[in-house]
C-alpha cells in the first residue's frame, strides 16, 4: 500500500516545487539604528506532489508560514526558485500573477485577521470572484451562499459580519474563500490549530471531501504531528528555516532520519503517554 | 442615551442653521444691498406687546425710528403708529441658490417702518439681512476650503501610505514644513502673492482655494496613518492573494477606514476656514464690498466710532460664534464615537 | 550635547525648506507681479524698473532665490520695495515688538493652564471640573477675531485703557518707571486676547495627559503610601506627563503666533503683523518673506526651548530614549 501510494505520486511530476528558496528579515528597533537580521528560509528544497496531502510540521518561528507566503507569490522570496505546474513563476509580471494566482490559494494562520471585519460573510466570500470578475451583481451573492453550505454555514448569516461568528466558523468562511476561484493548489496555515477536536474532525472531513471533489492538493501547515499523522500524504519538517526531512508519511513516522523529527516525535509520544497515565491516575 | 441626546441637537442645530442661511432670501426681511441714508447705524428695533394706550397686542408690533432732534445718529422710537409684524409677507424679489425666484419673506413689517433685527450699518443697511447673505459667503466658502483640503489629504495621505519610500519620505517632509509654519502668516503671503485687483468671484474663489491649500497637511498626515495601518492588514494581503489591484484594495480595504477621521476633520476644519475667510476678509485681503461676508461685516468695528457707540455691530460675531459652537460639538460627538469603537 | 545639535540643523533645514516654499508660492501666483506693483502709489516707476533689473524679476527663479540667499548672507534679508530699505532694518524692531507680546502671552497662559488643567484632571467629573470644561468649550469657538474686538470695546468703555498702539504719544518724555507702566497698560488688551484665545485648548491638553498620568501605576502606589494632594499632583504625576506637555508647547507657540498677527493689527500693535499685513497689501515680496522667516524662526526656537525645558524635567530623554 505504501509503496504503491509513493509510486503512484512519484510518476508525476511535482504539482509546486521550492528550490534553494531563502528569505531574510531585517528588523530595526524603533529609535535605534541598529537593526538584526532573521533568517526565515534557508535554501529551502521543497516539492509537493498533485493531488497529495503535504504536512508542513516544525517548531514556532521556524519559518513555516512564510514558506508558505512565497509558495503562494505573496511574498517575494530573497533568493531560490519556485515552480508551479511545471514552470518557473517566481520572477513573473503582473500579468503572469494575475493568471497564476486563482489557481494557487492560501488559508491564513490567524482567520480573525485574514477577514475584513466591516465584511458581511457574503462579500467576503464573493471578494475573490469580484476581484477575478467571475460573476457580478446578484450572482455573486447566490454563489457566496452556495459555497458557505459547502463548508457547512447556513447561508441565513451571509449578512453577519466576522466578529460574530465564532472561530471555528470563521475558519469554515476563510475556506469558503479561498476555495471559490477552485484553486489547484491550497495552502491551509494552522487552519485545525487552536480549535476543539470535534470542530477539528469536521474541518478535516470538509477537506477531505473537497478534495475529492475538485482534485485539490494541499499543504497542510501544522504543529500537531498526531494530526499529521492521521491524513497526510507526505510529511515535511522544518527547523530554523530548513526542511530538515521530507518523504511519505509512513516512512518518517516509522523511520525518521533526522534527529529533530525524531525529537518532534517523541515529545508527541511523551505527550500522548502522559495524557493516558493522567486519564488513568484519575480514575 | 444622553450623550446621544447632545449629539442630535448639536446635529440639528448646525442643519437649522445652514438651511437659514440657504434660504436667506426667505428670511431676510431685505435685499442686503438696498441702503436708506435717512437711517445711518439705527439701533436693533425692539418689539412691543403693549401699545401707548396700554392695550395688550398678542400680535407683537414696532414703532418706526426717527432722528431725534439734537442727537447726530441718535434715534428714538415715533409712537404716534404701531406696525405690527407681519409674517409671509410681500418684499423685494430674491432667488435661492440661483434656482427658485420668490418675494416672499418669513417676516416684515408695512412700509415705510422698516425692521431691523441687528440694527443697520452705515449706509442704513439691514444689518440682519447681511448677515443672512454674508453667511451664505462664508460658509461656503469653509465648507469648500475643506472639501480641498480633505480632498488633497486624502490623495497625498493615500499614495503616500500605500506606496511608501522616497514618496513618502518627501510627503511628509512638506506635511512637516506646513505644520510647522503658523498658518495665519502662510496664508497672508500665499495671498499676497496672488493679484489684488480682481472681480468678487475671482476673489472668493481664489481665497476657497488658498485656504484650501494650506490646510491639506493635517488630513494628509492622519490619512497616512490610517493608510499605512491598513495595509498592513492581514486581509489586504489576502486581497492580494485574489489577484486584487492597488485600486481595488484602496477602494474597498483602506478608504473606508478613513472616513471617521475625515469626518472629524470636517467637522474641526469648517468653523476654522470659516474663521480664516473672515479673517482675511476682515484685513481687506477677502471679499470686499459691496458682497458681504462675515468678515467685511465685522471689518465696520476697525473704525474707532462704530467700535465705542454701535455695539450691535457684534451681531456678525455672534453668528460666528453660534456656528463655530455648533461644528466643535459635532465634532467632539464624533471623536468621541471613534474612539469607543476602536476599544 | 547631541540632541540640541540635532534640533538645531533641523531647526534649519526648516527653515531653508520655507523659504524655497515661499519662494515656490511666488512664482506660481499668476499674474506679473510687477504690474501690479505699478498699481500702487507708494513705488514710483523708477524704483520698480530698478528693482526690476536689479532683483532680476526677469532671470529664472532659481536665480532670484540665489539672489535672495546672498543678500540674507549679508545680513539684509532682501529689500523693500515700498520702504525702501533693506528688509533687516524693518523686521529687528517688529520681531521684538512681536516677541514682547507672545512672549508674554505665552508665560501668562501657561501660568494659567497648567494649575487650572492639573486641578480639574483631579477633579475629574465634579462640579468645577464640568464649570472648566464648559467655559473652555464655549471660549474655544470664540475666535481671537472676536475676543479682541469685545475686550477692545471694553477697553473704550473704561476709559482707562489704551485702546491701540504699544506706546503713549509722551512716552519720550517719560522716566524708566513710568515707560514700563505705559508698555504694561498697552499690553493689557492684545495680551489678554492671545491668553483668553490659547487657554482653552491648553487647558484641554493638560488635564487630558494628567488624566493618563493619574491613572498609571506609578501614581496609584504613590497614593497608596499616602502622598496625596498637591505634593503627589505636581511633584509626582506632571513631570510624567512632560513629554507630551512640551510638544504642547511647541505646537502652542506656533497658535499663538498666527493669533498674534491678527490682534497686532486690530490692536495696532507694531509687531510683525502690520508688518506682514502693508506688505501684503503693497506686495512687498521679500518683507513678505522675511516676516513670514521670522514667524518660522519663533516657532523653532519655541520648539526648541520646549525641548530645554523637556530634558530639565525628564532625564529620560537625555539618555536618548527619544
Ligand atoms: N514580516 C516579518 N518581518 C520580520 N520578521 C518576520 C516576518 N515574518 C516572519 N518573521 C520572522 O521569521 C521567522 C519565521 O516566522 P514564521 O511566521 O514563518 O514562523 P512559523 O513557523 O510560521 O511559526 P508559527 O508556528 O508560530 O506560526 C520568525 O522568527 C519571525 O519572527
Ligand atoms: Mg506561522
């Protein structure tokens, strides 16, 4: 199964690929002239297979979501390539951008700040289409309605505004978002993070189905290694700006090479186990 | 509940007072140009409910004033007739804002008693009457000064905060230069170097536009603020992510974001390019006669005489002052307003 | 000390900025300005040919301001047209007359402000601090155009006041004493004008920033140890609120400056006003430009003075954490 699994996404060539990507922030304190610099990426060689699930786990600070930021072209990288659907697009005009971009979409980290809170739901989820011209006028609102029964909101709040929706649901409306231009290629930042576990499933299971649906390939962004563990396909880890590891799953699971994977691992187990003997102490 | 209450009728206030002064042709009883040499400088009239014979009128009446005998401008009240004020009455013809022709007026009295509210200046002009038209003069002329200077902060704000570097750098340096310069010695040597000698139109418009000028540098820097803060946004770089153009984020993600500060400015920039146009007017540097505004009113009280002995020739400072009163409520509602949402 | 340093070559590129300003302002004006100089009966033909060639009214604009920086080099600061002489001689007296009386405005309303603004921030919400909030809202949209007008008229009703000018007819003739007294009583009205005018908002600012102060940490465990009163008011909580106080007071003084013009010359005060206002009038361009140089200058140096006063008060800043 698992080797079939790799060959079956080794035939193809990869769907988005980053190579030698670096990225470097320099920062300079208020009132001062000195600045220091944050190396964010490193010569970062990356792929990602069509139609697969990618995890992207590692550490806080390690550089997850601004990999994330230049594989979707909303941050230009230092140095590196980046190729999408066989060509290179990281020095593309404008115009080249404006075609590339409804295929490649991105659910930012924090969904409270990612939405215009002046917004209704229903614009929000039509900006895309507005901003693409797909659909006008009362179009644009029924399809809005349409893609949030997709992700499970009922489109009697289109016309409540961000706030008032609780996280999980605004997690769903930024998914809504950034599936309505039908993207190839999905980018999910921390989108299962931080919410409760059944909220979790049911995003996950919405996920699942969309791809299903319309064939996507995501990268999943992730601190949560059991998470990963249950849904990826392939499993990346980063460290100080560097992927470290890369590979199917089950191989890095069962087999890690490096030893920060290895750590990431064992703090999980360590986690799990001390959860088990604190449920069975309390009982 | 309260606070509301005051933000209403500060609101309704500042409406009343401009739909009176749009419709001065309505409420002023007079043309303001037509002079009577007979009644240079004559005291506000006063009104009267008991006649001589001491019947009580319901109906509130004047009495005409004439010269008294020995006085130079001295005048006192002919008993021998009461004129009891008329409302809608038959008067000289007006338009208003240039569309609607009517004679009728709110108020007057028969002739040849004349009523004079705010008394009459030196040529025997309705003084009440000036001020109805003069505000029409100075209003507008603030309410057009601060839709330039909202106008030119808003642009310079917007590219300034949206495209940043050397743009911004340089925009802030003048915004910088025009704070720092009083703004009263700007404007009089903006205007001094603008020609002298021109029609009242070409006055008036020229003045709008250079105390539109010198004002832009408030605005602009606030808006830069509110600009560079949006950008910032997390959504505008989800916008982006859409393929959105720098047209559409300004449009729909950032200008919205200004307009409580625009409108606080607005509401603080119109009493105070009220006050400007007055002033220069004042100084004989504005409008001049025979169009009154405000300022040229008040210009009567350089002369020592009308200062010491016509006292109702503060009545266009009382005006000033109304609305002045008025906006820095508005004003004050708003700011107040922003900043409990922000929290 | 390095901060001053830098005030000071900023205070000057200021300057060098408004004066390229005003310089920018004049050639945009439409119209010649020399035809209309020849309107005015005061130039004779001759002087504005003359100055014509001479300021090169023909040469580009870049030139002229050349001209002009040379001549400030000089220490002329340019010539007057309708005075005929260089612009310096006129503007040193002005500037003092002017400096006189905001000078003084400015002391007098901050004498006045700052208790007045320490005590209602205090007082917060009772009856005096309401009484102070609304005669501050209401004095705010009186205009100084109208403060100096009424306290003018009042001055002509009691007969005691000079109405205008800045010095008796006999003031010659009179001893050191007496001098002073005459300077005193002339500046009762203008100075009374400027302090009524710039009160308010000085007011406002002061017991706003207190209010912060009063609120913060620092203030509430001085209570709390029971420093109270006046003692914890001004030894305490207002040098905390320095910082944004002495802004203040730069940004005051430039206020008081635009007021100023206006009450100088419906005071008659000879200060740079009148000044600025006859040349205007006559389109004078470069006492025009220097009167406007000066203002700026006052600004600086108000701005400037606010910094001194700044780092007396707040050690912090010279430490360079601003
Ligand atoms: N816009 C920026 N300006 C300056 N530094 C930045 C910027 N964005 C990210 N960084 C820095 O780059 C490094 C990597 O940040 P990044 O957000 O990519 O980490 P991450 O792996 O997503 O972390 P987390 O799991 O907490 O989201 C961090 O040290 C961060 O401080
Ligand atoms: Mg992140």
């Amino acid at each position: 199964m698992r080797i079939e699994e790799t060959a079956r996404h080794a035939l193809k060539p990869a769907l988005a690929k980053a190579a030698g990507l670096s990225k470097r922030y320099v920062q300079r304190a208020p009132f001062s002239y000195k600045s220091f610099v944050i190396d964010a990426l490193v010569d970062v060689e990356f792929d990602i297979a069509p139609a697969s699930l990618t995890a992207l786990v590692g550490e806080s600070g390690s550089g997850k979501s601004t990999l994330a930021r230049c594989l979707a072209m909303l941050e230009k990288a230092d140095r590196g390539e980046i190729w999408f659907e066989g060509k290179e697009v990281s020095r593309s005009s404008d115009r080249e951008l404006k075609a590339l971009r409804p295929k490649i979409q991105m659910v930012f980290q924090d969904s409270a700040g990612a939405l215009n809170p002046g917004f209704t739901a229903a614009q929000i989820i039509a900006e895309p289409l507005e901003v693409q011209r797909r659909e006008s006028g009362a179009r644009l609102h029924s399809r809005a309605c349409e893609l949030m029964e997709e992700v499970g909101l009922s489109p009697n709040w289109a016309d409540r505004r961000p706030l008032e929706f609780s996280g999980g649901q605004r997690q769903r409306l930024a998914i809504a978002r950034a599936i309505a231009l039908k993207p190839a290629f999905l980018i999910l930042d921390e989108s299962v993070s931080g919410l409760d576990l059944s909220t979790q499933a049911q995003i996950l299971n919405l996920l699942l189905d969309l791809q299903k649906a319309h064939s996507l390939t995501y990268l999943l962004i992730s601190h949560d290694l059991g998470l990963v563990g249950q849904i990826a396909d392939f499993v990346a880890v980063m460290q100080q700006g560097k992927i470290v590891e890369q590979g199917p799953r089950r191989e890095v699971f069962a087999n890690p090479r490096h030893h920060h994977t290895r750590e990431l691992l064992a703090s999980v187990r360590l986690l799990r186990s001390n959860f088990r003997t604190a449920q069975a102490g309390g009982r | 509940m309260r606070k509301k209450q005051k933000i209403v009728a500060a609101l309704m206030l500042l409406v009343a007072l401009h739909l009176a002064i749009l419709l001065a042709g309505f409420i002023a009883p007079y043309n303001p140009a037509t002079q009577n040499r007979d009644f240079p400088f004559v005291p506000p009239t006063r009104f009267h409910f008991a006649d001589a014979r001491g019947h009580f009128h319901l109906r509130p009446f004047i009495y005409q004033w004439t010269v008294r005998p020995e006085g130079f401008n001295e005048y006192e009240e002919a008993r021998g007739r009461e004129y009891p004020v008329q409302f809608f009455v038959r008067g000289p013809e007006y338009t208003i804002a240039g569309l609607v022709r009517s004679d009728v007026h709110l108020f007057g009295v028969e002739g040849p008693a004349r009523i004079f509210l705010a008394g009459s200046d030196g040529f025997g002009r309705d003084q009440f009457s000036r001020i109805m038209y003069g505000g029409q003069i100075s209003l507008a002329a603030g309410l057009l000064a601060t839709g330039i200077s909202l106008f030119l902060g808003l642009l310079v704000g917007c590219i300034s905060g949206f495209y940043g570097s050397w743009i911004d750098e340089s925009a802030m340096r003048l915004v910088e230069l025009f704070l720092v310069l009083p703004w009263l010695y700007l404007l009089l040597a903006v205007r001094s170097f603008l020609p002298l000698h021109i029609s009242p139109t070409q006055t008036f418009f020229l003045l709008v536009a250079v105390i539109g000028t010198i004002g832009w540098a408030r605005p602009a820097r606030l808006v830069r603020g509110i600009v560079l803060s949006a950008k910032g946004r997390k959504y505008v770089t989800a916008s982006r992510g859409f393929g959105a153009t720098d047209s559409y984020i300004l449009r729909r993600h950032v200008l919205p974001h200004t307009y409580g500060v625009l409108l606080t400015q607005a509401a603080l920039l119109v009493p105070q390019y009220i006050v400007a146009e007055v002033t220069l007017s004042f100084l004989g540097l504005g409008v001049s006669e025979p169009v009154s505004s405000w300022g040229n009113l008040l210009a009567n009280l350089q002369q020592y005489n009308v200062l010491a002995s016509y006292w109702w020739m503060f009545a266009p400072a009382l005006a000033l002052v109304i609305i002045s009163l008025g906006y820095l409520k508005v004003a004050n509602a708003i700011h107040e307003r922003l900043q409990s949402d922000s929290i | 000390m390095k901060y001053l340093e830098r005030r000071v070559i900023h205070g000057l590129l200021l300057l060098i900025g408004v004066s390229i300003l005003c310089f920018a302002l004049s050639a945009a004006a439409p119209g010649n300005f020399f035809d209309e100089m020849k309107l005015n009966p005061q130039i004779s033909p001759s002087t504005v040919a003359g100055l014509r060639a001479r300021y090169g009214f023909d040469q580009p604009l870049v030139w002229r301001y050349g001209h002009w920086v040379e001549s400030v080099l000089r220490g002329e600061w340019g010539y007057s047209f309708a005075y005929n002489c260089p612009v310096r001689s006129l503007l040193l007296v002005r500037a003092r007359n002017t400096l006189i009386l905001t000078g003084l405005a400015t002391l007098l309303a901050w004498l006045i402000a700052v208790p007045l603004g320490v005590w209602t921030a205090n007082r917060r919400g009772r009856w005096d601090d309401r009484l102070s909030m609304a005669s501050t809202s209401l004095l705010l949209s009186v205009p100084e155009l109208v403060i100096a007008l009424v306290l003018l008229y009042w001055a002509v009703r009691i007969h005691t006041l000079p109405v205008g000018g800045m010095a008796s007819v006999d003031f010659g003739g009179l001893g050191v004493q007496a001098k002073l007294f005459d300077l005193a009583l002339h500046l009762v009205v203008p100075v009374t004008t400027l302090v009524l005018a710039s009160l308010p908002l000085l007011v406002r600012h002061i017991r706003a920033s207190m209010i912060e102060v009063l609120q913060a940490p620092f203030v509430q465990a001085a209570r709390a140890h029971g420093i109270g009163g006046a003692r914890l008011l001004f030894r305490y909580a207002l040098p905390a609120a320095a910082n944004p106080l002495s802004s203040l007071l730069g940004l005051s003084v430039g206020a008081l400056l635009s007021g100023s013009l206006l009450v100088e010359v419906i005071t008659g005060w000879p200060g740079l006003g009148p000044l600025l206002l006859d040349a205007a009038l006559a389109r004078d361009i470069y006492v025009v430009v220097g009167a406007v140089m000066a203002s700026t200058l006052f600004m600086i140096f108000g701005g400037i003075l606010a910094d001194i006063l700044l780092v007396a008060v707040d050690p912090r800043v010279r430490l360079g954490k601003v």
